[in-house]
C-alpha cells in the first residue's frame, strides 16, 4: 500500500493554492505528484468530494490499483490511497485490467460499493466486478464478478448511476442499463438492452427531469466526436441527440468518463469530466477535460468552445469564466533560454508557430524568477512526449512530469502548468523523449506519426 505521508514534498511546493480548473495540463496533488485517476467518478461525502479512478503506470497496461483523492473545491486534490490495490489472484490479480471505478453509496446498507471493468491485458475475458467499503475512501474489498441471475455480466465500458429515489443502475457500452439490488451487491433488472452498438464510456447524470447519457466512439485510446441520447425515464424511450462538441474537435480532445452535478445556492453546474489518454504514459502525460455543460432552453446539452481555465463556485453552483494568471512569452522572444540539440521553429497551414524538436535528448531550459511556470505548445499528429522539470537555484528538483503534444489536428493550448511555488529562481527544462502516443486495438492501429515535442510561449506568473 502506498503511503502518502512517504513522499517528501519539495518545500517550495505551496498546496491548495491554485483556483482554477484548468483542462488538458498534469494536475499535482498535494505532494507535488501528478494526479492520477483515469476513467473517473466523483461521489460526494459530507463536504469533501472523492475522486476514483484507474491509478496508471507509465509503462504497460496492466491494473495497478484504483485511487482516491478528495478536494472541497474541486481544484485542489488530496492523494487519499490506493484504495483497490492489485489482488493477490483472479479477476483484478497480477497482469490483468482494470478500469472506469465508480462508487455509488447504498442507500439501504450504508456500504461504499465500487464497480469497475475487469479484463484479461488482451480484453477478451470482460466482466463488470465489484468491492466495497464501509469508508467512502477504503480500502476496498474485492468480491469478483457483480452476477444478473448467477450470471457473469460480460461488459466493458461502464458506468453506474443513482437515481433521485435512490435506486442504483449499472450502464454499460453499447447502450444497456441494469437495475441493482437494494443492496447494491448484484443486479435484478435489464432496463436498457444493447440500445447502440459501440457505444462506450457511458456516463449517465439527470437534469430537470431529463436523463443524458453520453458516450463515445469505439477507438481505444484515441480520440472520437462523443454523442450523447436523452430520455424521460431511465427505461427510454432514448432519443440520440448527436456530438455535444463541435465535431472534429474530438470532444475537445477528449473521451467522456462522467459528469459531475455541483449544486449550490443559486443553481447547479454540470461538470463534463472527460479523459485526454495518452497510452503508454497514462500515469503522468494523461490529461482532464472538465468543461462546464451548456443546456439551451429545449434542453440541448453542448460544449461550444473549449475553456482552457474556469472557476467553480460550489456553494453557489455557479461557474464563471477564469483566465490563467501571468504574462505570456514567446519561446522566441523570452530571454536566456538554453537550447541543447536541434530546435527548429516551425509554422503549420493552421498557422500556429513553435519551437520543436523530435530529438531524443533534446531539450530547452527556461530560466525564471517568480511562483509559477507553464507552457503553451502546438499538438500535432506527430506529437510525443517530453518530460518536464523544474529545478530551483541549488539545482535540486522540485517536480517532473511528462506533457504530451499529440493531436489528430494542429491544436495550440497550455499543456503545462506547475503549481504555486515559493517565489524564488528556478529553471524549467523540457527535455524530448523520444516516445510517442500508440495503441493497438483489436481491429486497428492508433497513434502518432512522430516524437516531436513543441514550446510555444511561456507563462509565468512573477
Ligand atoms: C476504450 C475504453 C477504455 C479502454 C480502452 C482500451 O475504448 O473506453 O476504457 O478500455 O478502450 O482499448
């Protein structure tokens, strides 16, 4: 088991400082690490919100755990646990999958009861499993497959949901929601059966009397124009309602993991959470996508525009537009930048210019004075990874991350932000990996066509 306290945080590190959600750059918990919860769910408890999701590896794909943070803004994450860790044996045991946590809490027993997507590494062996907990954060205990009639549910993709009168329902991939026990332990009812074909990461949530259900394409780890189905009861009839997201933005570079209705004094926000993959290194260079849902008047649900950083007022329930602090540089323009190996500035035909380099090894060291450095780069289908780092006066190491700069389009956005530092000297080095973005699913090839890591302009807040 992993213990947090274990992990030394360098002391120019300032937790709980930041304000913003900001999408599509590594968020660090309270220890300076990376957050790590792919595929998640949010379940509320007293006044701290409680984060679930697949605690990745850099390398390889197997189950290494499911973690837990919590956060009373939404913004600031405390690294809670693993709270599911590798079994011994069976269906979570040494090299299998597991993926898409989601914890409901039994209304009936008062249990915390957490269902996932269990599998073999080759995805051939799927079956949707449960744990639970008498703590909303663990540990939890693993009871194997949740059974319909002493059968297996053999899904991947999935999701669960509580209603209003607090029944619980399971949503799986290809459009199908089951009815749980009372007890949350197994499931009583089909509702929904096979409603779309290759529908996946399902998230259902309910506003105004209205149920969504969004879920995306069937391309692995790549990205897909999501869409989305609304009803006026969970048993249907369920009207498709095409992409929510412009299409060809890719669902803002994203696939849907959940949404998350915050609800305050003068209205609720819904939170789209979506996942920006980035397979082999979905521990560190994965990102979120948390977009404030518009719902026009008909109930049309949209992401129009794609808010790099916004505010969430939780006792009002209110969002509000939020620019990231600081001035901007062009990597070009900002003074003392070291370069080793080969940069070379590059316009693309949508227009974005930027330093970049595909040269493993390669790297540029940005110098700095003040409490917070980040970064704008362009992602393109040849984008990789780089890892990044900052180092204060003495040299020694404040933080590392992986930022990834891979998109199917050109596509110019903060892909690094550090957290609130000390104000202080540091330096900020973005070294080129040599690795890129790949997936290879059952019927295709996805991924990148280079290794190129790019630095637009810098960010900094003095
Ligand atoms: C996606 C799915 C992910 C993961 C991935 C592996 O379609 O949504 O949860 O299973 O495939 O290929």
């Amino acid at each position: 088991m992993l213990d947090a306290s274990a992990v030394e945080v360098h002391p120019a590190i300032r937790t709980n400082a930041s304000e913003a959600i900001v999408s599509g750059v590594p968020w660090f918990d309270q220890r300076g690490i990376a957050v790590s919860a792919r595929g998640a769910g949010i379940l509320k408890e007293g006044e701290r919100w409680y984060l679930f999701g697949e605690f990745k590896q850099d390398h390889g794909n197997a189950f290494v755990g499911f973690s837990c943070y919590s956060s009373t803004d939404l913004v600031n994450w405390r690294f809670e646990n693993v709270v599911l860790p590798t079994q011994p044996d069976g269906r979570l045991g040494p090299d299998r999958v597991g993926e898409r946590p989601k914890v409901l809490k039994c209304p009936a027993t008062g249990e915390f009861v957490m269902y996932m997507h269990t599998d073999d590494r080759g995805y051939r062996d799927p079956a949707v499993g449960y744990a639970t907990s008498p703590t909303i954060n663990g540990v939890y205990t693993f009871h194997g497959p949740l059974l319909h009639n002493g059968e297996i549910i053999k899904k991947w993709d999935m999701s669960a949901f509580q209603d209003d009168d607090g029944a619980g329902y399971l949503v799986t991939h290809s459009g199908n929601i089951f009815r749980l026990a009372d007890d949350y332990r197994s499931v009583v009812e089909p509702v929904v059966q096979d409603m779309t074909p290759g529908f996946e990461s399902p998230a259902i949530f309910k506003r105004e009397g209205v149920y969504y259900w969004l879920g995306s394409g069937l391309t692995g780890w790549e990205r897909n124009d999501n869409t989305y189905f609304t009803a006026p009861s969970l048993r249907g009839p369920w009207k498709p309602r095409g992409h929510f997201a412009p299409v060809g933005s890719l669902t803002w570079n994203s696939q849907t993991t959940f949404v998350l209705p915050v609800a305050g004094s003068e209205g609720t926000t819904f939170v789209y959470m979506g996942d920006r993959w980035a397979h082999p290194r979905q521990n560190t260079a994965a990102t979120y996508v948390w977009q404030p849902l518009h719902f026009a008047e008909d109930g049309t649900m949209s992401l129009p525009e794609f808010r790099q950083s916004w505010n969430l007022d939780t006792l009002t329930g209110r969002w509000s537009e939020a620019r990231v602090a600081g001035s901007l540089v062009d990597i070009r323009d900002y003074p003392g930048v070291r370069v080793e190996g080969t940069w070379t500035r590059h316009t693309d035909s949508d227009g974005h210019t930027d330093l970049r380099s595909a040269e493993k090894g390669a790297s540029l060291t940005i110098p700095f004075t003040g409490t917070r450095i980040g970064f704008h780069a362009v992602a393109r289908p040849d984008g990789g990874f780089g890892r990044v780092e900052i180092r204060d006066a003495g040299g020694d190491l404040v933080l590392h991350s992986i930022v990834e700069t891979y998109c199917l389009y050109s596509e110019a956005s903060l892909k690094f932000l550090g957290p609130e530092l000390e104000r202080g000297d540091y330096s900020l080095t973005v070294t080129v990996l040599g690795e890129r973005f790949f997936w290879q699913a059952k019927t295709a090839t996805y991924g990148s066509h280079g290794d190129y890591v790019s630095v637009q302009k810098i960010l900094l807040v003095e």
